[in-house]
C-alpha cells in the first residue's frame, strides 16, 4: 500500500514528538520562495525543478495562481471524495516543493527538519535521498537530517498530497487547504543540549511548586531570577520538584508569568511559568481551588486571505477582541493551533481547551458506511500518534486546563486508548471528548447544542440522552458538564444567549460552555469583473459543498464584530448589576473589582443630565457587594423619561445596566384640522409625501429575509404561506379634509387566509398621524417573520434616532441594548452578512430623524411597548435573493420599516428554534405613528 493510503502515523524513524519551545540553539527558516509544481496524480515522477513555478512557504497553494493550483474546498461533515478508506481518489493534488539552503556553518552536533504543519500527508528528500513521511495536517513532525546534509549546498523536496488516509481522520468543518501551511525550520541541535523539557507549575495553598521533566544532557540548570531561583541538576535521577515559595497564581483574569530558563552547557529554553493547579473535585472543574465557568468560543485558525497560514498580528488582534468582549476560554477546535496562539494565551489569559487533529464526521454521513476508525484496531497506532504528539507540543502552556481528544468522532477503543495514554502522561489536566457520551472513559461530561430544557435535565437528573445506561448516567452525573459548541453564530444570530447563561448559573454541575464559533471563515476572492468579496462553499465551482455553513462567526470574515459579540459580551460580563441598582454581583474567577471603575449616568428623554463616579469597595471574585447611589443619580423630579445607567469597566466594559427611573407621561394624540401638509394618492389613500419631503406607503410588511436560523427553521411554511408575495387590495378609500382612511386586504395566492389592514391618517398639531390596525383572518398556522409597515422614500443618508442602539437587537438577543439616543448613517445601520439576510431592526424606537427633514414618533402602548424600525436599500424579497452582499442589486429606494413585533433568532442553524416567548404569533395588531415635518 502506498505511505498515502495506508494506516500509518508516519515514518517510523520520525524523532519521538515533544515540547515546541523558544530555544537559543541555531535555527535557520526555511520559510520563503521555494520551486513548486502541481501535479494531479500521487504518483508523478520526480522531475527537475529548474523550470517549476515559485510558491511562498508557508501557504496553501489553492490560495495562490489564481486558480492554476485549484480551488479551495468547503465541506462540513462529508468527504469531498467517495469513503473509501483508506484509499483517496487517484485524482490526488500533488504539490512538489523544492528549494536550496546552504548548510549554516553552526557548531553543533545534529540537524534536525521540522515541519509545523502541512496538509495532509507528505514525503520529504533531502539532496536527493528520501527522508521520511510525515503525516497529520496540524502536528509538528521532526526528522533528524544529520547524515543527508553537505557543506554548502543543499536541497529540500517536499511532495504534498492534498488527500491521503491521514485525510480521514481531518474531517473538520472547515475549507480543504493543501499545502506546506506552517513553518519549516532546518534546527541545529548541540551536543550539550536540551532535548525535551516540562515543567509543570502548579499553585497550591499561596506557593509555587515546579515539577521538572528535562530530557538532554546534564548538567542542566533551571533558572527563574523573579522567584530567585537556580537549581542545577547533575542527571536526570536529581530532578525533583521543587518548592518556590509565594508565588501569584496564572489565571485567564490575572495571567502572572515568571520567566523561565533552562540551560545544557550548549542550549537554553525559555519558558514562561504560570503557576496554576487543575482539579476535578465531584461535578466540579477547579483551577486553584475555585470553579471556572467557561465564557468561550470555538476558535479555528482562519485568514481570509492567508487561509490557515499564521499571521500573529491578525491573532493577537483576535484574540485581544475577545477578551475585550469577556470572552475568557477558547476550545481550539478542531486541532492544535500554530503554537504561538498557545504562547499568546498565557501571555493575555485564557483559559485553553487544547483539542487533538481529529475528526471523522464524514463516517456518520452515509448509512451506507459501516466503518467507524474509533473502533478499527487498524487506526488505533495513529489515533495514539496523533494525541501524542498534541500533547507533547502544547504541554508546557499554563492556558491549557484540558485536553480534547477530538472532535465528532465515533467513541470507541481508538479514544479510549487516547484518553488513558493522556491520563497517564499527564494526570494534571482532565480529558474531554464530546461524543463519549456514557463518560466511559473521559472527566467531563460534555454536548454541543443541548436546548436548554436538556440542560436543565443534565443538570438535575441526569444526562439527556438516548441509550445511556442507568449506571452511565451516575457516572455522568458526578461530572463537571461543559457545553462544548452552543449558540450558532451564523448570520443574524445567536438567539437565546442570556436564556443559556442563566441555565448555567442555575445547576452548579453546568460550567457554561463555547460558543461555535469565532469567526466566519469567508475568503476574499473577486468576481469575473473583479469585484472582491468573501467566498463560501459553492463559490470556488465544489462538486459538492456546504454553502455558508462556513460563516457562522462572531466575528465577520474582514474582522467586523457581529451584533452578536456584543450581545454574548454582554450576557457574560463579569459584573452583574442586580434588579435594583446599589447591588452587584461578580463572576469573576480569581480578581476582586479593584482595578474597575463604576460610573453611573442619568439621561432624561436621551440627554444627559448627569454622571458621576461611584465608590464600590472591591468585591470579591464570585461575591457579591452593595454601594450608595448619590442622591442625585437617583432624582426623579423631572418631567421626562429618566434612565439611569451603569457601568463598569476595566480597559473596556464589564458590566452595564440600565434602570427606568420614571417614564414620559403619555399623551393622547389629539386630532387637529387639516392633514399637517401630508399629500395622498387619490386612488389608493397612501401618503405621497410630508411637507417637502417624498414619502410613499404604508404598505403591511410580514415577510424578512430570512436570517440563516429561519432558513432551517419557519422559513419553508412562510415561503408556503406566501408572506413573502403579499397582494394588497384595496377595499376602501375615504379622503376627507382631516383624515384619510384606506382599508386593505392583504393575502397571499391561493391562499384564503389575510390580514385586514386599516390605515387611517389624521392630522395632529404639528404634522400628520397614522394609526394603523391589523387583523389577522382565522387559519393562520405560522409564526411571523414580522408585523410591521413600510415606507418607501427616494433617499435617506443621515439617521438619528431615540430607542434602543447602538447595534440591531431582536427580543431573544437584547442584553446589549440600551435606551439611548443615537446616530449613524444608513449603511452603517445594517449588518453585512456573508448571506444578505434580515438586519438592522431596532425596537423600542421613540422618534427617528431621518436627514433632519422628517421625524418619526411612535406611541405607546397600553404596556409600554412601541414598533421598532430598520430602514434599507432592498426590499426583504431582494435581499433574500441575493447569495453575497456584491449581488445585491443596485438601488435607488431607501425603505424604512416600522415593526410592531419581530419574530425572534433564536439559533436553528445548528441548535434550538425561536424560544416560544420570543416568537411572533398571528395576533391583532394596533400602533399609531406621528409623521412631523422638521426644519
Ligand atoms: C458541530 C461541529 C462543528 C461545526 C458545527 C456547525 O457539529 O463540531 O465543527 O460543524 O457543528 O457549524
């Protein structure tokens, strides 16, 4: 069988894998300009370089030549190719690499080739003679050189397959990237050296205690100047752990670390200790002796034009953005990240779930495939490689509390076998693996996508899942439970955030969870006539695909941080203000409150009318606290609706709540002469314009582009029911001097089922109203994707407006609302999607300004509640039919809808509908609008 297409993990004379360290030994990069040729067959000759084209290593070389090296891939849980295993089509993307290097002239003893990550299995010479294999996309391989390498001269060929055995085993969500995608790095290895080194720091009662496991040659010293620590060990059989006295402990809030050497006569390692200790203690994960609660993300490494290729600017930015956001974990779904992301975890605190290169969903696609590689001894040597060199690479870091054997992978004695090789090797970090689901032989119990009633079960009774055996849900039961993918980020979503977190507040065996995921993964390409724009599944000509299941990101695919981010910012802010202001409550870990500032504000009608600091002894981690309000925050003598604020930060926000001091008193919307110089069709009773200003409608509007939840969730039975081809008959039209009445009976085709619509305008002191009342008929079966009317005007550029904002907001994802006054301009309204798709609705809305030519009020209702609006350059019918915000077509309409009720998000993409609270349900509907003219 060929080393593409068999079992193996690899060569077997591979170097044993272990710690990726800072090490002062010499190293000369590999990266840069090397020869490259494409062949579409695995087993082409071995050709002569000299005329093949030139290819930046690292990088995947789908992402370059414009498409003379193919095109990425995207597919989520199938094979792009038949199931075949272990063999891959003979259509097989091979890349040959080649360069040259002359032997750096360094005085040492070996040399050796490290590859840190290519895609997927690939066989290296050097000067000609065959190295080794290596296999496993995103895990270092190393291969001692020493005896191929001559002075001066010499070359390196690497021949990368884009598909291999190895190929069943990366069945990620993610693009299909080929090629040489991390660094290659000739290392020089002195005969006095350090070979492998672990030191695990752990924190216990105030004091450090380090616990050493060096591999190389001694005597070997181990320095840490901040602790005053030098100790030098004369072999290996003097290491012993060692006391380093008061310490400060390393947590994702107070990431403290002690740099770190440790030195052979002929090599120094650097390291940075954090001194942390993790426990599982009965249901409860610990790290130095206090329960985590996970506030995380799934993150992948995507680059929208570098692809998987590492750039550390753009993952510092990330990751400096999540923390800005109160995001305190990352699961580094669904393989090991370039190892600098790890050096930046410690560096700005997270807490890591380090996950394996594993995944073999595509098995579970077809009922048609019998195999499961979890339970195939065939596999097991290179599951257990694969967990090995994970392990081994990424042990030193302080931000990794657990290890994950993998994603989406059958269970079996394959992941068994893994779990206890890593219980062994490292009994300092529990072992979580989703899919074993009767907690056989990993420490936490975990899901992805549980609705929330099955959390509840999970944290009450029980687990919640099919086919568990009583005996396994005990067992189950007595572990911590971690929600390792929930809240679907695609699109306009995740509904239903605050709703989960406060199921993980309830049960103490629940440790919250990630949400899936960080970032869509979109891939800036161009259109035929050169219009750029992110790709998705489909977009790069795939035989089979999986569309936009690739963009499900909090964060868009240029770095834009989605509506989303700010509401999961929100629900997991680590300060909680209570329901009365002058409590609060923390969530934070490990750090009281004295390094955050408490401001409170209060705004009347939107203005301003005071602020000030607030004195707030610190709090506690995990306590909470009371403090005074000055009197004046809290003066209700005022005619006006009042809003008191607060807000905590630290750097940025960490927590905000507003309270309603005292509302406007209503007002009646008083009849008077005239129509308040509103214009009206004749015919049809709708408004033609306001003073100068061109305005046409109302026209009932239920239909939404349906957001990427709604498409696996109501949208097919609206589609069926026609909400988006409404036809609008007129019953009735009545012009008078003082008002204008226009009955309309708004239906679908075929359908008998309508909604009897009257809009009646009148006139009011200073402009015109419009109360508009619907009636849905009997026989509706459906939700709603909204309730709401709209206007048609020729422009709009300037918004401003007093409501909720800054960002759109949907009942099920409100918590970063606020009631405020706000302006923006009308692009910036509206959220681009990869998929063009509902957005921008603000609800609550008091009045709107739109230029400074025209103001919009609404009136409340009996219960406080007012329409909300959006306004856009495309109907809901055109933005549903475009694939990709370029194909949107060209406008010269703005469109402002006013909802009375919005259907919620809710998070059907991949997980639970629309909560019932949050879903818009046929019902009568009545608001009135006031239309002032301004200026
Ligand atoms: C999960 C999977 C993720 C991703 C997600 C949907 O099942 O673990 O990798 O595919 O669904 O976007």
């Amino acid at each position: 069988m060929s080393y593409y297409e068999d079992f193996s993990p690899g060569s077997p004379h591979r170097l044993p894998p272990r710690s990726w360290v800072r090490s002062g030994a010499p190293t000369l990069s590999l990266n840069g300009d090397w020869k490259f040729k494409l062949w579409r067959y695995a087993d082409a000759p071995l050709e002569d370089p000299a005329d093949w084209d030139t290819l930046p290593v690292p990088s995947h070389w789908v992402l370059h030549g414009d498409g003379k090296y193919g095109r990425p891939i995207y597919t989520n849980v199938k094979y792009p190719f038949p199931v075949d295993p272990p063999h891959v089509p003979d259509e097989n993307p091979t890349g040959d690499h080649f360069r040259t290097f002359t032997l750096p002239d360094w005085d040492v003893d070996r040399f050796v080739l490290r590859f840190d990550g290519v895609e997927s299995t690939y066989k290296v010479w050097l000067n000609g003679t065959e190295v080794g294999v290596g296999k496993g996309s995103r895990l270092a391989t190393e291969f001692d050189v020493t005896d191929l390498l001559v002075p001066g001269q010499n070359s390196v060929l690497v021949r990368v397959h884009q598909w291999s055995s190895a190929t069943y085993l990366e069945d990620q969500d993610q693009w299909w990237l080929p090629g040489i995608f991390r660094d290659v790095t000739l290392l020089g290895r002195p005969a006095a050296r350090v070979d492998d080194v672990w030191m695990q720091a752990e924190f216990l009662d105030g004091n450090g205690v380090v616990t050493a496991e060096v591999a190389g040659t001694f005597p070997i010293t181990l320095s840490v100047p901040e602790l005053g620590v030098s100790t030098t060990w004369q072999s290996a059989s003097d290491v012993a752990p060692l006391e380093v006295g008061t310490v400060e402990p390393w947590s994702a809030e107070s990431p403290r670390l002690y740099d770190c050497t440790v030195a052979s006569a002929g090599e120094t390692v650097h390291l940075r200790l954090g001194f942390r200790t993790v426990r599982i203690e009965g249901d409860q994960f610990l790290v130095n002796g206090r329960k985590v609660m996970f506030y995380g993300v799934n993150r992948h490494e995507t680059h929208p034009v570098l692809g998987r290729v590492f750039n550390e600017e753009h993952a510092r930015r990330d990751l400096l953005l999540m923390k800005q956001h109160n995001i305190n974990a990352i699961r580094t779904s669904h393989y090991p990240p370039d190892p600098r992301v790890l050096e930046l975890c410690d560096e700005l605190g997270l807490w890591v779930m380090l996950e394996c290169d594993l995944e073999t969903h595509g098995f579970e696609f077809d009922p048609s495939i019998a195999d499961n590689p979890s339970d195939d001894p065939r596999w097991r040597d290179q599951f257990l490689d694969r967990m090995r060199r994970t392990v081994e690479r990424d042990k030193n870091h302080p931000s990794i509390v657990i290890w994950s054997l993998g994603n989406e992978c059958a269970t079996g004695p394959n992941m068994a076998a893994m779990a206890q090789w890593t219980h062994e090797r490292d009994p300092g970090r529990p072992v979580h693996f989703e899919r074993d689901h009767a907690s056989a032989y990993t420490d936490m119990h975990s899901r992805m996508y549980a609705t929330l009633s099955e959390l509840a079960e999970i944290g009450t009774t029980g687990c919640a899942f099919g086919g568990i055996r009583p005996e396994e849900a005990v067992r189950q039961q007595n572990r911590p439970f971690v929600h390792c993918e929930f809240g679907h980020a695609m699109g306009n979503g995740p509904g239903s955030l605050a709703d989960y977190q406060a199921v993980y507040e309830r049960y103490p065996r629940l440790h919250g969870g990630f949400i899936w995921e960080w970032r869509d993964h979109g891939m800036l390409t161009k259109t035929a006539d050169g219009t750029p724009f992110y790709a998705y599944g489909g977009d790069f000509g795939e035989v089979v695909h999986d569309g936009n299941f690739v963009m499900d990101g909090l964060v868009l695919s240029d770095g834009t941080p989605s509506p989303g981010l700010a509401e999961y910012a929100a629900v997991i802010a680590p300060i909680v203000f209570g329901d009365e202001p002058g409590t609060l409550r923390s969530r934070y870990h490990s750090i009281d409150t004295s390094d955050v500032r408490f401001t409170w504000t209060r705004e009347v009608d939107g203005v301003l009318v005071g602020t000030g600091e607030l004195e707030i002894l610190p709090v506690p981690p995990g306590e909470s606290g009371l403090f005074e309000l000055p009197e004046e925050a809290l003066d209700l003598a005022v005619d006006g609706e009042t809003w008191l604020t607060l807000e905590a930060r630290s750097g940025h926000v960490v927590g905000s709540r507003q309270y309603q001091l005292s509302r406007r008193p209503s007002v009646s919307v008083v009849p008077a002469k005239g129509l308040g110089g509103a214009e009206f069709d004749l015919r049809t009773g709708s408004l033609l314009r306001i003073g100068s200003v061109e305005i046409g409608g109302p026209r009932l509007e239920l239909w939404r582009a349906p957001t990427d939840n709604d498409r696996r969730a109501g949208e097919w039975l609206w589609r069926e029911r026609g909400l988006d081809r409404l036809e609008h008959r007129i019953r009735d039209v009545q012009i008078g001097d003082d008002a204008v009445t226009a009955r309309v009976r708004v239906a679908a085709a075929t359908a008998g089922r309508c909604v009897e619509v009257t809009y009646h305008w009148f006139g009011v002191a200073d402009g015109v109203a419009l109360r508009v009342d619907a009636v849905p008929s009997a026989g509706w079966d459906c939700t709603w994707p909204r309730l709401g009317v709209r206007f048609t005007l020729p422009s709009v550029d300037a918004v401003s407006w007093f409501g909720t904002g800054p960002l759109e907001s949907y009942s099920d994802s409100d918590s970063a609302a606020r009631v405020g006054r706000f302006a923006s301009t009308l692009d910036d309204l509206n959220v681009a999607y990869s998929r063009p798709q509902e957005t921008g609705h603000r609800p609550q809305l008091r009045s709107l300004d739109l230029d400074g030519r025209l103001r919009v009020s609404t009136v409340p209702d009996r219960t406080g509640h007012r329409p909300g609006f959006s306004l856009s350059r495309h109907t809901p019918q055109q933005i549903a039919a475009a694939g990709h915000p370029h194909e949107l077509p060209p406008s010269d309409q703005v469109y402002l809808f006013v909802d009375n009720g919005q259907h919620g998000l809710g998070s059907a993409a991949c997980g639970p509908d629309v909560l019932p609270e949050h879903a818009l349900y046929p019902a009568a509907h009545s608001f009135t609008l006031l239309f002032t003219p301004l200026g």
